[in-house]
C-alpha cells in the first residue's frame, strides 16, 4: 500500500508533468524548439509514467474499481470526496492535451527523413523533398504529440494519486 505522502509526491511530479509538456506544446505550437526531442520526450515521461501507474495501482486496489454504471455521471468516474471544480479542471487541461495531439495529426504530410542529404517527406509510396524548414517543423509536429500524450497521462496520474491521497476514508 502506497503512502499518501508518496501519492501526493507523485501526483506533484506529474504536475510537474503538466506543466513541462503543456509548455513545450505551446512553445513547438508557436514554431520554437527550444529543447532537444529526445531530452524533452525523455523529462516528461520521467515526470509522468510512475505516478500514473501509482495512481492507476493506488485506486484499482482502493477502490476495486469497475467500469461506470452510467458513462456521463460525474460520480461514476471520479471518487465523492473530490470537488466537482478539481474534477472539471483536469477533464478541461485532458481536453486542452487531446486537441493538440490532433491539431499535431492534421498538420503532418508525412514522415520527414534525410535521404541522399535531401529533406524528404515519405507517406506510404510518396516521396516528396521539402525545405529545411518545413522537415524541422514536422519533426516539431511529431514532438508536439508525443509531448501531448505525457502530458494527457500527466493529468491523470496527478488527479489519481492527488485523489487517493485526499481520501479520508482509509
């Protein structure tokens, strides 16, 4: 059984999470890399994968959870003691996180490779040579996600561990 100081140190390092990836999306959105890929990718799944299995783990075993009896009740998804406010507040940064895992999908026309020192973008049997410019801003594109990903687990670990830790029942 986790602490609740431990779930509560988790639910603060997936916050840092949020913060860390919704800035980076931000930053990529307005056309400024200012992290290397992998470093940035790398800090947010640090940030993000083990509270979100602590969160996962520390309500399953908790709460012996089951699946919604109504799929748009509010009190089948999320335990009574936490406010409805802090509730709606992760539902709406999730959301934030999700539209630009799909804005990242529209804008990319395909998957940006350097082939004979030319800047190439390959979709399926297509090859079509692209500006520097446009092979770094695909690369941002493909960042952008998976920085969006973490980020939307980010929330969901940080509400499932700050969630478990503010139960009183146990």
């Amino acid at each position: 059984m986790m602490s609740r100081r431990g779930l509560l140190l988790y639910s603060v390092l997936c916050g840092a999470g949020v913060l860390w990836s919704g800035v980076l999306v931000v930053t990529l959105a307005l056309g400024h890399r200012p992290v290397h890929a992998v470093i940035a990718v790398g800090i947010a799944a640090l940030l993000t994968v083990p509270g979100f299995a602590a969160g996962i783990l520390a309500n399953r075993r908790a709460y012996r959870t089951q699946q919604p009896r109504r799929l748009w009740s509010l009190a089948s998804w999320v335990p009574p003691h936490v406010p409805g406010w802090a509730a709606f507040t992760a539902g709406l940064v999730f959301f934030g996180f999700w539209l630009a895992i799909v804005l990242a999908f529209v804008q990319l026309d395909g998957n940006p490779q350097i082939r004979d020192g030319q800047y190439v973008l390959a979709d399926h049997d297509k090859i079509v040579t692209v500006s520097e410019r446009t092979y770094n801003r695909q690369l941002d594109h493909e960042q952008q996600i998976s920085l969006s990903v973490l980020g939307a687990f980010a929330v969901g670990g940080a509400f499932l561990c700050a969630a478990r830790a503010t139960d009183h029942e146990t």
